[in-house]
C-alpha cells in the first residue's frame, strides 16, 4: 500500500499543507540526516560529471529546444510515434486519465491470465496508482527497483523521483530487509549486514526467482522516438533489461510529453540524464527497444499514451515547461528546501521543485495551493535543470494563480489579499512611504529593547521564533536625503 | 469520440497560441554541442572509462584473442560459457573449454544456471566506457548477456566511437539495443553507487587491436 | 552621467545607512548621487507572493520616476533582479503598450551597486578600509538571478585591512525568500540554522552581502544565538575608511 491517491493519483489524498507537512519531516533528525548525507553526495557527483562537458550549456540549450519544440507539436509527434510503434508491431493505447489507464493496463494483464506482475519503477505508474488498482483486481504486482522494493516492503510513500526510498539509509533497509523479504517470496539471507552490497545481494537473491518466471512486466519510458517507434529505459540495476526481456507481454504506460521527434535526439538526452540524476557519464544500463522482435523478449508489447492532466498543463504557455522534465532529479537534489524537508513533505508523487511545478498543474492548483510557496525561489534548480525549466518563473506564475483561485471562491477578501492592497496604497505614494516610516520607527522603538524586537504575534510568530529583528532607526534614508543633501539637488 | 480523438484535440486546443505556419519538420534545434569529446587516442580513453565502472579492461592484439579470452576465464574459474552465434571461433580457448550454444533457445532458468557469457558487440563508446549490444552476430538474443553472473565482451578497437552522438548515428534503431556501461550497479541506497545488482556482477572487456598496432 | 539611486522601500525604512554608503562610496569616487524622491518600491513582495495585479502600479511608478536617468543604482540584488527579470513580465502581462516600451528602456540601465562599480565605473579598488575578518554571503538573487560572480569579492579583497574568509557551502539559500520566512517559517528557521553555523564556524567577525534581506535574516538569528557576529550590507564595507571605527 503506498497511500490513497487523491486528484488524478498525484497527490496524497489527507496530505497536510506543505508548511505543517514540513514541520514534521523537521522534526526527524535522522531523516534530515539522511538526506543531507544523500544529497551532499550526489551534488558533488554531478558538478563533476557535468562540468566534465566543455558543452555543458550547449547540451543543455539542445536539450530544451528539443523539448519545447516537441511540445509545439505535440499532436504530430504523438501522432507519428503511433504509426512507428504499429508497424513495428506495437500496440498503442490511449488514455485519458489515470482510471483509463489502470483499466486498460488490468484489462490486458487479466488476458494473459497472469495474477502477479512485475514493474520497472516508473513515475507515470506511480502517479495513476496503478499498483493500488491492480491489487483491487486480484493482481499483485512486485516492485523490481531496489528503492521501489524498500518503499513496497516498507508500506511507505516514495520521496525522490530517482530514489524513492531516500529517506532510509542502510540500517533502516537492512531491518526492513530482514523483516519484510519473508512475506513476498525469499527472505533476506541469515545475518544480514547494512553493507550496501550485502544489501543488493539480498535484493538480488530475492527477486531473481521471480525474474525467471515473469510472464508479465510493466514499465515506464524515459524516451519514445517518433520517428522509428524506439522506447527507452534508462536505469541502473538490471531489473529493467530483466523486465523488458524475459517476459512474453510488456506494458509501457508513458506520459504524452515523453514523445521525442527523432531516434537520433537521444544523442542529447543520453548524455543529459546520465550526468544529471546520478551524476554518471553513463548509466549502466540503457535499453531501447522497437515493437517486438521475433525470438527476442516480449512478444506482445502494448504502450499506453497517458494524459492524466499533461495537456491542462500544456494550454499554460508559461507553465508548459514544466513539460520538458526529463525526471533526473537534479532540482530535488540541490534544492536546499528538500534538503531539510524531504520529499514527503510535498504530499504528491512528483516531490521538490519539480513537483512544485508539476503537481499543482497537473492536478489544478487549487488543489496543491501550497506548493508553489514551497520555495525561497533560490534558482538553484534552474541552474540545475539539465532542459533549462526555469522553475521560479514558473513558481511565480502558479503563486500568482494560487492567489487567484483562492479570491474567486471567497465573498471577502483574505487578510494576506488586503495587507498586499494595504502595502501597494502605501507604496504608490511616497508620502505616506514615508508617513509609514515614520509610524513605524515609533511603533518598532516601542517594541524594542536595546535597539531590537524579539517575539512577535501573529503571522510573525514563526518569524519571531528563532530571529530578532532590528528596531527601525529614527530617521528613514528619505528623512536623511531631505536634510543633508535635498538643498544640493537640481 | 475516442480517448484519442479527445486527447490529440485537448493538445491542439492547448497550442492555440502555436502560428499555423510554425512547421514540426523544421525544428530550430541549435545544435551547438560536440560531435565526440575525445581527447586522446579512442582504444585508451575507451580502456580508462570502462575500469572507471570497476569492470576489468584487457587490451589485447587480435591473433592472442583466444589466449586472452582463455586466461580470463580461467582467472575467473570458470570451464564453460554461452557463446551466442556469430562469435568468432578464432576468439575462443582451446582445452578444457565448453561451449555452450542457444539451440533450442535455453530458458531463463539453465541461462542463470550456466553463469558465464563471452559476446562481441555492435559499437563502443570512449568517452563515457559504453558498450552497445544490439543482437547481432556474437551477441545473441538479450537475455543471454543479461542471466548469466559473468559478461564478457569482446571489442574490435575499430568498433569504438569517440561520443554519444558518433554512436547512436551507427546504430541500427530497428534492432534491440542495449547499452552496457559497467556491471550492474545501484545508486539506491544514501545515492552512493554499488556495483551488483540483477544484471551480470562481473564485466571483464577485452579491446582488441589490429595485429601490427600492438 | 545622471546616475539615481534606487534606495528600496525596505533600506530606506529599515536600513539608511546602507543608502548613505552608497553616496559616500560614489562621491568618493568622483560621482554625483540623485536621490528621486518620488521613488518607492520595486513591488517584489507582491509579485513574489501572488499578488501580481498590486504591483503594477509599482512598475509604472518606477519607469516614471526613473526613466530619466543614465543609471539606476541600487543596493540591493534581489531588487535589481525584480525590475530586471520580472518588471518586463508584469507590463507584458497588464500595461499598455507605452508602458512596455519605457520598462523595455529603462531595464538595461538599473544596476545593483557592485555590478555599476564593476561594470559600469569599472573600478574594484574604491578606497576603503575596513581591518575585520569578513565572510560574504552570495545572496541567490547576487550570484543565480544577477550572476555577479566573484564582482562582490574582489571589490572586498580590495579593502584595506580586511581579510576575507571563505563561507562552507556559501552558494546555499539562507532561506529568508521574503514571505516564505513567513508561511513556511520551519522550514525557513532550519536553514538559516545551517547557514548561521557555517558563518559561526568561519569565525567571522562580520558577514556581508548584497542585500539586507537576507542580512536581516541572518542577522535576526545570529542575534538571537548571541552570536557576537555582526552583518553588514557590502556597501557599508566600502564606504568605511581608516578614520571610521568599524
Ligand atoms: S525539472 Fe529539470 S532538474 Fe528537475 S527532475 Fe525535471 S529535468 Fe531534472
């Protein structure tokens, strides 16, 4: 069980605002250990892999081209990827949201007869709840990514995109290990240590039976080229090529806005991904596949096009680029709010800055009002963002909406929406500004001891909590100009 | 209306604001990146990123391939290997070694039971220490690099492209394609890479260069 | 050149001296300083927060009271970055076209205060002194919105006396983010807590930076630690001189 879905699957249904969802992650020392010790790690890792490329910011300027040109076009390219995977002997599925989606992928597992399948990680799966809808259909199906296995074994919510068990480290997995691998198939072998290898070889032992007699695999792409139908899947482990080839029926469920023109734009992407989410000049393994190929792999393979909210975001011209994430998860990794937080915090499959951006539109940002405030708008994941999705211009544009949608459903007016008119009837005019200051220098010394003001009520409280602030001086800069220098002005 | 119909509509509705004369088939892509960032001669920098991934690199002149091919494996202990059609025999130890073919096709169960695989493959890459496999000749179906604990793969240093970009311009899209960059490995656990996982734990390499070169 | 200084609603309430430093460090240099006295706010608080119809009234304001000028100084980043990245949205989006054309003019001409020393008046040495141990803060708005690089250092490896210490991690938010230190105070209060132990391990006498928002922040806690750490705007740095008792 890995949590109710609400609004078209991605987000936690009963997940608390962002602010109170964050407080509590705050509060656990050890996963703000984790995740500082993780992301120190993989920030190093990446600086190094790209700044190993002269070309870095050509690549990248690529990169978004490709992207956003895609998405310009997204009917054609869609268009032509399902003519491509047909004649490669493909089937292509559409739907439109995350219900569909489950139905179709039950509908084709039950005509297999298989009861247990097998899943690649995959972040479309994720957010339509699929594993939850199988399970309501008789049908279990095994997480065969290490991480997915840690958060599947620990009834747990995923907080990372590429590692959704960030969260844990490796004594928390290996306890989950020893516990847990018993009731799904192997145990964990005797004397289980919380050496990483050990770890994997326990993960190895575990599914490698289970391997051997899929029938069944579902998974997600990373990439689908138009022109010649080629699905790719980018990963590390292994259990992607297991998945991918040892099963007679594969089932691909891919977000619309995977669709690249060409089988040749991988040149870019594969060197993008790689170096940004693991911070890797390559992955281990990459696999791309064209329909089916007699006597190798799958002989049925069926891709599902999933919509699920992608072309609301599509109609947003600002917002669209939200579109282009190739799922690295080098925002997440250098956000200092996801640092301290954590991915669960976000109350949405798609955590950190991406899934700041990504989930209010996928979901309509009433829905997820707080996230596009989850951010100190920093611009690191900008930099970050190996196709250049300028995430604070796009977290303004949502707060800017956020503030909106609130206003439409409400007689009067937040207390926020009138202290903003407030400031800008001040602001407008600089005698009451400097009306204002004066008023304020008064109000801040009667506040004040020794030239500061500790704690404060209201929505400064939390302000207040941990900082002083200074007590506004007697003479604003205006009032210092007036009588030093004015007599000096034209 | 299809799920279809309604899906592709939502999306042209969407892109109101696309002008009609913006045409998909000239896509202003600035292609400003390199073609290849090899910088040193392609047989050593290919060498050096494969050993980056903790998998073994062996350069070799062609007439000593078999005798290569035979110390590693013994090295290993191992007697016998899958040899996927197409393998070259030349390449392959004298003595105690057996062959293992793939006719009848073998099932997942005997492939992860005979835990050794020699293969060729289609192009390698340098700079990032790839090496692509896509079925053909020596290389076999998929899953016959992907059961067995123990890979290794024969390279022709001509095979070897200097980038990504020099690679997936020789690659045949039609064909299963697998990119091979080191043993498996797991970034999962603190996102600190280890090697072995599911796919096989051991890659030796062997370049092989043209007689007179080495 | 007819250089104004933009002081900022929030330097000119809470922070002259900032204001003061800057006319000091440009009269020393050989410039005369305008102080526009109808000048009030970027509108970065409302467009930040959502609020982005309340702004606009702010960006005409501004073109008109500064659209006169060769250069518009201003001691602040994170304000530059507002008129610069974010005034041009804000006219596109709901002023005229008159309005459009005259942001579109004035943009390139606003300067945060090191980038017009650097840049503009091309000088690094600007006859300062200042004899503490000085850790600077890349604001996010200095070093990922204006890209300032290393402008900030230089000039302050150019002050006599003073010796600047390298900050662990420097390039990380404070996590100040103007109302984010309100709505997700926590959050807000955890990284300032990093930020303030890596300024506390430097043991810096006194931490500067380009913008007094985040200074008020890190200040706010520093202070409240009883850190004896001082902060300083970066323009206060360059103004002090030997005479001064820093
Ligand atoms: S938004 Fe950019 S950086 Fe973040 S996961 Fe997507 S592609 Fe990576």
């Amino acid at each position: 069980m890995t949590g109710a879905m609400g609004a078209r699957g991605v987000v936690f249904l009963g997940s608390p605002a962002f602010p109170d969802a964050a407080r509590t992650a705050l509060a656990d020392d050890r996963l703000r250990a984790n995740l500082r010790r993780a992301t120190t790690t993989i920030r190093d890792k990446r600086l190094a892999a790209t700044g190993e490329l002269d070309d870095w910011e050509e690549l990248r300027a690529a990169g978004e081209a490709i992207k956003r040109h895609t998405l310009r076009h997204l009917p054609y390219y869609l268009e032509r990827l399902e003519e491509s995977v047909t004649a490669a002997g493909g089937t292509v599925h559409w739907a439109a949201d995350a219900a569909e989606a489950n139905r179709i992928v039950t509908e084709l597992i039950r005509a297999t007869g298989a009861t247990e399948i097998l899943k690649i990680k995959s972040m479309a799966t994720q957010e339509i709840g699929l594993n939850e809808a199988l399970a309501d259909a008789g049908v279990t199906a095994c997480e065969t990514d290490l991480a997915e296995l840690i958060v599947q074994l620990g009834e747990d919510r995923p907080s990372h995109i590429l590692v959704p068990a960030i969260h844990r480290n490796r004594g928390e997995i290996r306890d989950l290990f020893a516990a847990e691998m018993g009731h799904w198939g192997r145990p964990a072998p005797e004397g289980l240590t919380d050496e990483p290898a050990a770890l994997a070889e326990a993960a190895r032992l575990h599914l490698r039976e289970k391997f051997l007699r899929a029938e069944v695999a579902v998974s997600g792409a990373n990439f689908a080229c138009a022109d010649t139908g080629t699905v790719a899947v980018v990963e590390s482990e292994g259990n992607g090529r297991m998945c991918l080839t040892l099963p007679e029926t594969l089932i691909t469920v891919m977000g619309i806005e995977k669709v690249l023109p060409a089988f040749t734009d991988l040149e870019v992407f594969l060197q993008l991904l790689p170096r940004s989410s693991t911070g890797e000049r390559m992955n281990p393994y990459t696999s791309l596949w064209t329909g089916t190929t007699p006597g190798d792999g799958p002989s049925a393979f069926h891709l599902v096009l999933l919509d699920n909210g992608r072309t609301d975001t599509l109609a947003d011209e600002v917002g669209r680029q939200a579109l282009h994430c190739i799922r690295c998860s080098a925002c997440l990794n250098v956000c200092p709010v996801y640092e301290r937080t954590g991915g669960h915090a976000y109350g949405s499959v798609y955590p950190g800055p991406i899934g700041a951006v990504l989930t209010p539109q996928l979901v309509g940002v009433e829905h997820a009002s707080s996230l596009p405030f989850a951010s100190t708008l920093c611009g690191a994941c900008y930099d970050a963002c190996p196709v250049r999705i300028n995430i604070p211009e796009v977290l303004t544009h949502l707060r800017a909406k956020a503030v909106e949608a609130k206003a439409g459903h409400r007689r009067l007016p937040t207390l926020e929406a009138l202290a903003m008119k407030g400031a800008t009837a001040v602001l407008v005019s600089p005698a009451r500004l400097g009306l204002a200051q004066r008023a304020a220098s008064l109000g801040g010394r009667l506040l004040s001891r020794r030239g500061r003001i500790g704690r404060l009520p209201g929505p400064f409280r939390g302000w207040s909590d941990t900082r002083d602030t200074p007590a506004p001086p007697a003479e604003s800069f205006r009032a210092w100009w007036r009588a030093n220098r004015a007599g000096g002005q034209r | 209306m299809s799920t279809r119909d309604t899906i592709l509509g939502r999306a042209r509705a969407a892109l109101g604001d696309v002008p009609p004369a913006e045409r998909p088939e000239e896509a202003p892509i600035p292609r400003g990146y390199r073609r290849s960032h090899a910088d040193v001669p392609l047989v050593e920098l290919f060498a050096e990123r494969v050993a980056d991934y903790r998998a073994t690199v062996t350069v070799a002149p062609e007439h000593q391939a078999a005798r290569t091919v035979g110390r590693l494996l013994a090295d290993r202990g191992l007697t016998r290997a899958v040899v996927p059609d197409g393998f070259p025999d030349a390449w392959l130890p004298g003595g105690t070694f057996t062959r293992l073919g793939d006719a009848p096709p073998r099932t997942p169960a005997e492939l992860d039971g005979i835990g050794a695989v020699l293969s060729t493959c289609a192009v390698a890459i340098a700079v990032t220490g790839t090496i692509v496999l896509d079925a053909g000749p020596g290389q076999g179906r998929r899953a016959l690099t992907l059961l067995p604990d123990y890979h290794l793969c024969v390279v022709r240093a001509e095979q070897i492209a200097g980038d990504v970009p020099e690679a997936i311009a020789l690659l045949d899209p039609t064909r299963p394609l697998t990119f091979v960059s080191g043993p498996s490995a797991t970034s999962d656990i603190e996102l600190d890479r280890v090697e072995g996982v599911h796919g096989p734990r051991t890659l030796d390499v062997i370049i092989l260069t043209s007689t007179e070169e080495a | 050149m007819r250089i104004a200084l933009f002081i900022t609603c929030f330097n000119d309430t809470l922070f002259p001296d900032t204001g003061r430093a800057v006319v000091t460090v440009l009269e020393r240099l050989g410039h005369q300083v305008e102080f526009p006295e109808a000048q009030t706010c970027c509108g970065q608080m409302q467009f930040n927060t959502g609020y982005r119809p309340d702004a606009v009234p702010l960006v005409s304001g501004f073109a008109r009271t500064f659209g006169g000028y060769d250069a518009v100084v201003t001691p602040s980043a994170s304000c530059a970055g507002m008129v610069r990245d974010n005034h041009p949205v804000l006219a596109e989006q709901y002023g005229r076209r008159q309005l459009q054309q005259d942001v579109a003019e004035l943009v390139p001409r606003v300067y945060e205060f090191t980038e017009f020393l650097t840049e503009v008046l091309k000088v690094e040495e600007v006859g300062a002194a200042f004899p503490r141990r000085v850790a600077y803060h890349p604001t996010c708005h200095s070093l990922r919105g204006l890209r300032l690089g290393d402008r900030p250092e230089r000039l302050l490896r150019a002050v006599r006396g003073l010796e600047l210490v390298e900050l662990p991690r420097a390039d990380s938010c404070c996590g100040f983010g103007g109302t984010f230190a309100l709505k997700n105070a926590d959050t807000s209060a955890a990284m300032l807590a990093d930020k303030t132990a890596a300024i506390t391990a430097v043991g810096a006498e006194v931490l500067c930076a380009a913008d007094n928002s985040c200074l008020i922040h890190i200040g706010g806690g520093l202070s409240r630690q009883g850190s004896p750490v001082r902060t300083m705007h970066l323009a206060e740095i360059l103004a002090a001189t030997e005479g001064d008792r820093g």
